[in-house]
C-alpha cells in the first residue's frame, strides 16, 4: 500500500503538524541564520550546508558564530536592561557544560560573560581559552582537592560549595595556598522549574545543594549552616553570596521569582543573625528553548521583563539592599546556535500493524553525536536540507548507526517521500548538550565543530576525529 502522507498518520504525535510543504524552515527552530538559496539548499549564515559537508566532511556539528554571540549578548541585555531601574547589577556566566571549546569561551568573553565550569576539565578549557581567573566559577557536588587548587592557583571569581565537608576543604586548601576563596553557597531552594510550571516543596532528595528547610528537631537549615562555616572561616573563605539553580527547559520567570524569594529570605536571616549583607545571589541557569514546532518559550527579554515585574515585592519583603543577581544560561545561548548536518543512508520502510507503515531514514551518526533523545526522550526535527523535494511528506523516523534500536534522532517528522540516499538533512538546535554528551559508541569517530563565522567563512574550531585518534589510546596496539 502507498505510504500515508497526510494528515492524521496513526503514529504521528498529535503535536506534529503535517507541513504544507516539507522544504519549508519552521522560523521556531530555524532561526535567523538560515534560510535557502537559490537552488534550496539550507544555508548557515549564507555557506550552504552541502559545501560544508564537502569542505568538512558528515556529520558535523556546524555553529553560526553571529547567533552564538548575539544570544550571549542578547541575554545579558536583556537582564541588565530589565534589572537596572530595580537597581539590581546582573553578571551573567556562560554555562559551559553546554558547549565548551576555546573559540566558544573566548566568544562568550567577548560579549560581556564569564564562564561556569563544573570540573577539572572545563576549568581547563577555559584557562587554555584566555579567561581570566576572575570571570570563572567552578561549580560541581564532587569536586577533587586538585580541582580547587587548580580553581585558587587560576584565581577563580568564585567557588560554588555544595556541602559542609567541601567547605572545610576549600578553607584548608586556601590557607595552604596562602590565599582567601571567593565562595557561594549552594542552596537547594525547594524550587523545581521546567517549561512553564513549577512545584514548591520543603524537602529535597538530590546530589546537589544545600537545602533551605529546618533539619530535623527544628535545628537550622542545612543551608545556614553552611553559611555559618563559612563565615567562621572567613581567614581562608570570603562568602560572596548564595547560588541556587532550579531546573532546565524553563520557559517563564515565575520559579525563578520564587526561588529569589527563598534565598532572599536565608539572606535576610544572615544579615539580622549576624550582621553580614551577602552581596551577590545567583539564580542560575535553564532558560529554555525551543526544539521543535511544539514549544513555545518566552523570548528571554519577556522572561527578564516578568522577573523585573515579580522582583520589586520579593525586595521589599528585605530590609537589605539589593543584591547583584547573576544568570547561568547554557543551553539558551548555544542550543540555537548549532545544528547537526548528516548524510542520508538506508531508507527503510517498515509495517508498524495492518495498514500503518513507519519510515525509517537512518543518517551517518546518531545516538554518540546526540545522546539526548536516548537520556531525556528529547524531540527534535529535521529538514531535507540539500535540495527541495516536492513530493507529499512522509511521516518518518530518523535513526543512527549504532547497535541499539533505541538510537533515534529524529523520533518523528515528515520529510518529503523520495528522501534517499546521498541526501543531507540538518537538525537544528543541536548546540547544546549534543557535542559535549558526544561518545565513540560503536568506534564511531566523534564530529568536528565548524564554526561559520562573519562574512560566510567555515573553519573546524574543533577538528573531527580520525581513526588514529580512535587508536591512540590502546596501549597494547
Ligand atoms: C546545567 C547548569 C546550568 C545551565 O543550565 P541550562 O539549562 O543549560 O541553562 C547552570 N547552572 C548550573 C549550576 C547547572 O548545573
């Protein structure tokens, strides 16, 4: 039987609209750095992908450098523009788990952010990039001695202290160096946030944090205490604020108000207990984004304009001045900024039940380039991007290569009915989260980065991996 191709395919999810052409660019997921030329091919900032998996190679993660710096800048002014007539100064941090290579610190630096890093590794990086020592935090529930060390010795803005021991190994390893930690403390504000709701709760089960609630025989929160070491160790520890981060994917400012108001009232309880006005609050990261046509964030000037309007009542509950406020967003500024362009290999066609057929388009990676389907059942989409096809879509799955049935890009999307081998699709919002979860599964050798940049010129910025590199680490070879 003909393959379905128009609305009401059985396996569609209800929120996938059949496209009325299949070579259209969604504007919500493609945004302002594609389009298509003349010939309809999907351009990145005007270099058609087909010259970039020539030039390149596939699959490769290609990142528009303008929409990378533009969302970093685009952020802190928002939240700066927003947050200044509260008279509250905003510092944003790039959290560089997201993505993390040198040009990207470097283009984050040059918009006015400092850098998170949450090991050894990042750290690094960063260093390795130019930062300096004073535009990074070092963040982590885990962290080694040599870590902080690496951390003071760098002479980081900040360390986030997740629990009462790391407290006195921080102050031991500073009096050690000869030197005073700028720290924060940690709390786990009992906010949970994604998309558009978020749940309020006293306790807290979860690795990371402090948590704000009155321990058992209402002795003080695991919080104040950590703030009251801290402050008894004030030779070695300077205690710059209190951190909390509350979710991901968040798509409006209302937990982010809340959680404001729990950790400005442990603030509150700092300064009347013992006098000390704790200069900065950290708010954190998970600004959402969207990844297909079924979400719908808040721009992020919205968001900061709704904080901006929730904040004057959380200030006024505190006899404090306002704190500095700082900002981590990861995914926000460099989940658009990136897609993944892969090579169409076999088209399959399956029989689901009597009558329902699924198509499968298995592409060159997969689950080793974006794990993020497999971990988080995450959704994306994907476009026919070497040329437009105008034949009817086809409701399709896009798969990997690997030896797992679960190893899905795409898990559904129409894509025109002659897609076939040779052709390019590109998945975009890929720039988060996807090269930094990257693995060699099945010895498959990880992508590079090609970065566009100003004036439609490419460059690896990552360079791929060969099969030399996939050996070079046998010992026994
Ligand atoms: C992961 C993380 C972030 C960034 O989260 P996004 O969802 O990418 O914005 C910020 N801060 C902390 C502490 C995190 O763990």
């Amino acid at each position: 039987m003909p393959e379905q191709s128009v609305s009401g395919h059985p396996l569609a999810p209800a929120w996938l609209p059949v496209p009325p052409d299949a070579a259209t660019l969604d504007p919500v997921v493609f945004t302002s750095q594609y389009a298509r030329d003349a010939s309809g091919c999907v351009t990145v900032d005007g270099v058609p992908v087909t010259e970039l998996a020539r030039r390149h190679g596939s699959p490769a993660y290609v990142v528009s450098e303008r929409t990378f710096r533009s969302r970093a800048r685009g952020f802190r002014e928002a939240f700066e523009r927003a947050l200044s007539p509260l008279g509250v100064d905003v510092a944003v941090y790039y959290a560089s788990k997201a993505l993390l290579t040198s040009a990207v610190a470097r283009w984050a630096l040059a918009e006015g952010l400092s850098i998170d890093t949450a090991s050894g590794g990042e750290l690094a990086v960063a260093l390795a990039a130019g930062v300096p020592g004073e535009r990074i935090a070092l963040h982590g529930n885990n962290k080694s001695a040599a870590e902080i060390t690496t951390a003071l010795r760098a002479g980081v803005g900040r360390i986030v202290v997740d629990s009462l021991a790391e407290i006195e190994l921080v102050a031991a390893l500073a009096r050690e160096l000869g030197t005073r930690a700028p720290v924060m403390v940690r709390v786990t504000p009992g906010v949970h946030a994604s998309t558009h709701e978020f749940i309020a709760t006293a306790h807290e089960d979860q690795k990371f944090g402090l948590s704000l609630a009155a321990g058992a025989e209402g002795e003080d929160s695991p919080a104040l205490q950590a703030v009251v070491s801290c402050l008894d160790a004030a030779d070695a520890l300077d205690l710059r604020g209190l951190h909390c981060h509350i979710g991901s994917q968040i798509f409006a400012a209302e937990g982010f108000a809340q959680a404001a108001q729990r950790v400005l009232a442990l603030r509150e309880a700092v300064a009347s207990r013992w006098d000390v006005v704790l200069p900065e609050v950290d708010l954190g990261g998970g600004h959402g984004v969207a990844y297909t046509a079924a979400d719908s964030p808040r721009g992020v000037e919205e968001i900061a304009a709704d904080l901006a309007a929730l904040l004057p009542a959380v200030l006024e509950s505190s006899s404090l001045p306002a704190p500095h406020l700082s900002f981590e967003p990861g995914r926000y500024i460099a989940g658009p900024a990136g897609c993944t362009v892969y090579t169409v290999g076999t088209v399959k066609t399956v029989t689901v039940e009597q009558g329902v057929q699924r198509r499968y388009v298995s592409v060159d990676g997969g689950m080793s380039d974006n794990a993020r389907p497999v971990l988080y059942g995450a959704d994306y989409t994907a476009v026919l991007a070497n040329r437009v096809s105008h034949e009817a879509p086809v409701l399709s799955r896009v798969v990997g290569k690997h030896c797992e049935s679960g190893d899905v890009v795409v898990k559904d999307v129409y894509l025109p009915g002659d897609v076939q081998r040779g052709d390019l699709l590109v998945v975009p919002v890929t720039g988060a989260y996807c090269w930094s979860l990257s693995s060699n599964y099945n010895w498959l050798p990880r992508p590079g980065i090609v970065a566009v940049g100003e004036g439609g010129a490419s460059r690896e910025i990552v360079r791929r991996e060969s099969v030399a590199d996939l050996l070079a680490r046998d010992c026994e070879i």
